[in-house]
C-alpha cells in the first residue's frame, strides 16, 4: 500500500513539474548539501572537503580523508582503512553503521537498513569532493542520522576532452594505477575512468603468507544535456568494484605488539576476504524558470562478500581472553602462534573455528527531491521536499569449518559442521522530509522534518522462525544563522536524532537523541573559521552484535539506555599570498569530546558488560585533530600534516584507563612534495608516518592492531 501511494505520488509530481516551461535557467547537478559557498550560511555546521585538499596527500585511506573534518573520529583495525570505522559526535564508529554514507547523495551501504555495517565503501582515490553534515540539515539525509551524514562525491563529466594517466609506487611493493579518459560536446559527454591499487602489505605470518590486498575499480558517467526549452540533464553512472585482501580478524597480545606489530600468527594464515559490487545510477534534474527544481535519482547495488576468518576457538576460551591474558590460557596461546600442536580432549578443546561469512547485499530505491524559490513577505524562501522509497536485503550463509594446529600449519579435523547463521533480512521504507529555509536581512532560518516508515523481517533459515517489525519515526529540526558583520555569523540549531533497530527486532525500541548545537563562523578573503559546540542526548542508545562479539547472535541488539554526549568543535583555514609567487595555506581542526552512561546496568553486550552511572562509552577519544601547513608555487608545493588522536577506552569506564583495555595516543606526520614540470606532467613525493610511530589502534575484533609504519610513496601523473 505504501509503495503503491509513494510510486504514484512521484509520478504525479513529476508530470506536473515537467509541464512547466523555461527560459535558460542555471543548470545544475543538484547535490545533497550545496557548495561550500553556500555551507557558509547553512544554519548547521558542516565541512566541505574540496578537490584541492583531497589531492595534496592524495590518501587511499577514507579515514585519513575524513580526519580533517571536525566532529568525525575513526578507529583503525586494517591500516590501510580497507573496512573504515567512521563515527560523528558520540555515534558508534563501528562499521560506520549509526551515521548515514552516501556516493553522490545515493546510500552507498550494502544494505544501510537491513545491516548498515560498511563492509563496502566507495574507495578514496576515486574522489572528488566530501561533504560531512552534521545538526539540523541531517534531518535531509537518513535514515542514521543521530551523529551526522558523509556525502562522497565522485569526479563529474568534465567540461573539456581530458585523458590521464597516474602511476605511484613504494614501500611493502604498494602500487596504484589509475586512468580517465573524458569526451565531451554541446550536448554529451561521458567519463571512463579506471582504478586499481594494492600492496603485499606490511605484516608477516609466521611461517610465511600472504597479507596483502588489490581492489579494482572501474566507472562510467554518461551525462546528456539536450537542446530543449527546459534546462535539464540526464546522468547515467555504471559502476563495479572488487577486492581481494589477505585481512584477518585476529590480532595480537599488547606484549606483541609493542615487540613485532607487523607480526600475524599462523591462526590467520587462511583468512581471505573477496568481494564484488556493482551499481546502476540514473539521474535526471531539471531547472525551471518559475523556481522549481527536481533532481530525481533511481538507484542500484549489489554486493557480494565472502570473508574466510579465524573466528576463536570451537569449544574452547574466547580469542578477546586469550589475547587480553595469555600468562592464563597458556596452551590457547602457543596454539594461535603455532608454538604448540592443538589440544583436543575432555578438558580441552583448541579447535580452530574459520568460519566463512559468506553474504549477499542488494539495495535500490527511487528518490525525488523538490525545490522552489519564493518571497515570503519580505523574506527570500527556499522550500525543499523530499521523497524517497528503498528496499534493501542481506542473506547470510556463515559456514563454520575446523581446523587444528599442526607443526605451526592449518590443517582440517575433517568434520562437517553446520551452518552458523543461515538467514534472510529485507526492509522496506518510505522516507519524507520537508524544509524551508527563509532568509530575511542578515537572518537564515530553517525549519525542517523527517518522518520515516520502515518495515523489516528476518527469515531463520536454521529455526524456521520469521520475525517482522515495523518503525515509524517523526523528526523534527529546527536552524538559525545570523550574519553578525560581514564576517562574523552566529548559528545554534536543534534537532532529533534517529537509527533504526534492525529488522524484525520486535520489542526493540529505535535508538533516539536529541542534538544540540551553537556557535559561530568566521569568514573573511584570507581566513575563515568555525567554533561548534553540541551536545547529544540519546533516549536508547543501541549496541548492536557482530560476528566478533562473543555470547549473542550477529544483528541481536541492546539497549544502553539514557546516555549524554557533549564536546567542542573547531576548524580554521587560511591563504595567504607572501609573495607573487608564493601561496602559503593553513588548516587546523580539533574536536573535544565527553561521554557518559547515565544509568547503571548489566548488559550481556560484550562491548559493554557491567555499566555504572558515569561511566564513559567506548572508542570516543577526548582529542582528536589535524593540522596542516602547504606552500604553493608555480612549479612545486610542499604539504605538511600532522593528526593526533588521544587514547580511547575500549570497555565503558571512568578515570585511567587500563592497560589492554585501551588504543594508544597516536601523533602522526604525512608529508607530501610535488614539482610541476609542465602542464601536462607532474612528479610526487608521498611519505606516511614520517617518524615511524607504532601504536596500538584497536583491540577489535580480537586483538591489538597496529597503525600503518612509515611508508613511502613516489607519484608520476601526466595529462595528455
């Protein structure tokens, strides 16, 4: 029924938009935020990351991307952020699931209602743009938007003919080759670009193996803008990605660690992880002389992983205690290391479990968004309205397989087990939201709600059970900005904050929070600025299972009640000319941020266990910043970054942190050189983690993980 009405309330509108008629109007390819030159009045904080900042260190990594945005703090698990951890103003980093990932404003997770956990992600390189939007304009895009959204905005149609050719290499054989070829006329034009990089990686296995990784990634933009009174255009983007890594759940002892990070036990040596995704955008937007505007988007993706892993011991102790005492699991330990040949018996079982969690994703939707300018009264008025119906779907088939230690080697017990998770979980929903923005003299104000309809169920192939469950939220947000001088603008916004549970939990309430925000921005020809505070006030906080907690069923949630996040955001950039010929630019963000339980329980949640009143929540560090200094000449530059992030907690708690249940503070610094040497070519000097600093940045999923040692880099690009 819902679907029905959503189908035909689009098809209606659009028929009565495409009727109006116009006269040249500005076209263009509507985005979800806007420019940067519009982000200066949003009543909302926000960071725009544009072209040239993603190019100065040109990171593969999105988490090294995102760190430069205030509010956003990651947590590393494979150095080369392969599987990004991303988290906004207190919502979990944890497979990014509680914060709302788009590609050129299409969700971008494999399944971002059914299982948002970002187990694919649009790769880094391919990047041209990054919107980070946080307070009331995330109420635009859901369904997580309790933190804040990520808009990553791929390379348009170019404007000319353009043909590059990229090539880098360095340290642990890392490779990247990228290509794009572009055509374009008065009316058509398409871009072909192509993308693959790797690296034999920085860890060793004991006994010798693989640990490295490849993606491939190949993508094509048509864009038809025909000859017509109305100003529109068509875009058509095909896309298909592949991976193959050698990636491990398992990590190492704190002691280790601090000895060999680069070390990988044998109990890995099977662990693979290969995956494909595709996907099929179709855009068409058109401008209209009266002041309508519609951007109408049909989606689709599909992916497919499989990811062979150590996952513990069948029916021995858990990996998390092994790795956190290993002076108590003795045996378990020396069997990890392939020290000692596995024990199987009445009082012990050291049995290998690699389970293979073999999944299928499939996600597509249409969405249609509104705009029209007016005057009300004496104020300029922007009403936007969106519409968007999606379904998503996850199969789970996890394979349990067992092996046994044998002179440091995996070899099979050859006993058949049975499937772990054999399930099937599809969603349905219908997502609207309505703002309007007035400016009226040196005020903006923008008034805007979200109402989501969401119907989920689960399929059991194992119990034959199936579970339903349906959602309905209504969020509203409300935005002020005023221009103090023509410089100085105040802002302050509130709004509520919405993750849905996931489908067919019946009896579990959504996760819920209100979100505070005020402060203000600065903006002159050389300097510009923002100072943020907010505040979060979450109802029902979620915790949800993964395949690597222990003593809970993958997707089963809980509630953490009542809890309280608040902190500082600050962001600074400059340019200034010391001479004709020398450009010199600065950028500086810090985010400060407190947490806290505000209840006292016992969860069986094992990231949280036994929570008392006050106790802080994991993976939030206090400190996390980057700063960054670049000088700019007609034929080189020089870009020097340097990012810190305090230690986390990795179990709720307050006052010192203890060892093993901790990631380290970490200051790292990047440096990047490039000399100009025409128009059509250019050389490049990459250093990452100059100093070589070792830290441990993760105990998750089981075991400390290690930060990428110093790498080294050389680029060549060339233009033709």
């Amino acid at each position: 029924m819902l679907k029905g009405l959503f189908v035909a309330f689009v098809c209606l509108t659009s028929t009565s938009l495409l009727a109006s008629q116009a006269d040249n109007p500005d076209l263009r390819e509507v985005l979800v935020f806007g420019t940067k030159e519009q982000k200066e009045k949003l009543p909302g904080s926000g960071t725009h990351i544009g072209p040239s900042r993603l190019a100065k260190q040109d990171y593969s990594d999105l988490n090294e991307v995102l760190s430069s945005a205030p509010g956003v703090y990651v947590r590393e698990e494979d150095a080369f952020g392969l599987r990004p951890n991303i988290g906004i103003r207190g919502a979990t980093s944890d497979r990014s699931q509680k914060i709302t990932l788009m590609e050129d404003g299409v969700l971008i997770t494999p399944a971002p209602y059914s299982a948002p956990a970002a187990y694919y992600i649009t790769n880094a390189s391919r990047l041209y743009s990054v919107e980070v939007l946080k307070g009331p304009s995330a109420i635009q895009a859901g369904p997580h938007t309790v933190g804040g959204a990520v808009n990553l905005i791929t390379r348009p149609v170019p404007t000319q003919d353009i043909n590059e050719v990229e090539l880098t290499t360095g340290t642990d054989s890392f490779h990247k080759v990228a290509g794009s070829a572009g055509r374009v006329n008065d009316s058509f034009g398409f871009l072909l670009s192509a993308l693959s990089y790797g690296s034999e990686g920085f860890k060793q296995l004991d006994g010798g193996g693989d640990t490295g990784f490849i993606r491939n990634d190949i993508n094509l933009k048509v864009r038809w803008e025909p000859h017509t009174e109305l100003d529109q255009a068509i875009t058509l983007k095909l896309g298909f990605a592949e991976e193959d890594a050698d990636e491990s759940y398992l990590g190492l002892t704190d002691a280790d660690s601090y000895k060999s990070p680069e070390r990988r036990y044998p109990a890995s040596k099977l662990d693979r992880f290969v995956s494909k995704h595709k996907q099929v955008h179709l855009n068409y937007s058109v401008d209209f002389d009266s002041g309508f505007g519609l951007d109408t988007k049909a989606y689709f993706n599909e992916f497919h992983r499989s990811w062979n892993k150590f996952a513990g011991f069948i029916d021995g102790p858990s990996a998390q205690n092994v790795l956190r005492d290993p002076s108590s699991y003795v045996s378990a330990y020396e069997t990890l290391t392939g020290e000692k040949d596995s024990k199987v018996g009445y009082f012990t079982d050291l049995t290998i479990d690699v389970t293979d969690n073999n999944r299928k994703y499939s996600s597509q939707g249409i969405q249609l968004d509104l705009t029209k300018d007016f005057s009300l009264l004496a104020a300029d008025s922007r009403l936007k309205v969106g519409l968007r119906y999606h379904e998503d779907d996850v199969r789970r088939h996890h394979q349990q397989r067992s092996y046994l230690m044998a002179s440091g080697n995996m070899v099979s017990d050859g006993i058949a087990r049975p499937y772990k998770t054999n399930n099937y979980a599809q969603t349905d929903a219908i997502a609207i939201f309505v703002s309007n923005e007035l400016n009226w003299l040196d005020w903006t104000l923008n008034l805007g709600i979200r109402y989501e309809d969401i119907q989920g169920s689960v399929d059991n192939k194992l119990s034959g059970a199936v579970s339903t469950n349906d959602q309905s939220v209504t969020a509203p947000g409300l935005g002020v900005h005023k221009q103090l001088t023509p410089a100085v603008g105040i802002l302050a916004g509130i709004y509520k904050g919405f993750s849905p549970s996931g489908p067919g939990k019946s009896g579990v309430e959504s996760e819920e929070s209100t979100n505070i925000e005020y402060g203000f921005r600065y903006t002159s020809r050389i300097l510009s600025g923002e100072l943020i505070w907010f505040r979060s006030d979450y109802d029902n906080l979620l915790g949800r299972c993964r395949a690597s907690d222990s003593d809970c069923d993958i997707g089963q949630e809980f509630s953490g009640g009542h809890v309280k996040v608040r902190g500082l955001e600050f962001v600074s950039e400059s340019q200034i000319y010391v001479s004709d010929a020398y450009l010199v630019t600065g950028r500086l963000n810090y985010t400060y941020s407190e947490s806290e339980f505000k209840t006292t329980f016992f969860s069986q949640f094992s990231q949280w266990g036994l929570v008392r009143k006050g106790d802080e929540l994991p993976y939030i560090p206090k400190h996390v910043g980057r700063a960054q200094l670049g000088v700019e000449t007609e034929y080189w530059s020089l870009d020097i970054s340097v990012k810190h992030q305090h230690e986390m907690r990795e179990e709720p708690g307050s006052g010192d942190i203890s060892e093993g249940l901790k990631t380290d503070t970490l200051t790292q610094l990047d440096l990047s050189m490039t000399w100009f040497f025409n128009d059509s070519t250019d050389l490049s000097l990459l250093i990452r983690n100059v100093t070589d600093k070792s830290a441990i940045v993760s105990h998750r999923p089981y075991g400390a993980r290690p930060n990428l040692p110093r790498t080294i880099l050389g680029r060549v690009r060339y233009r033709f």
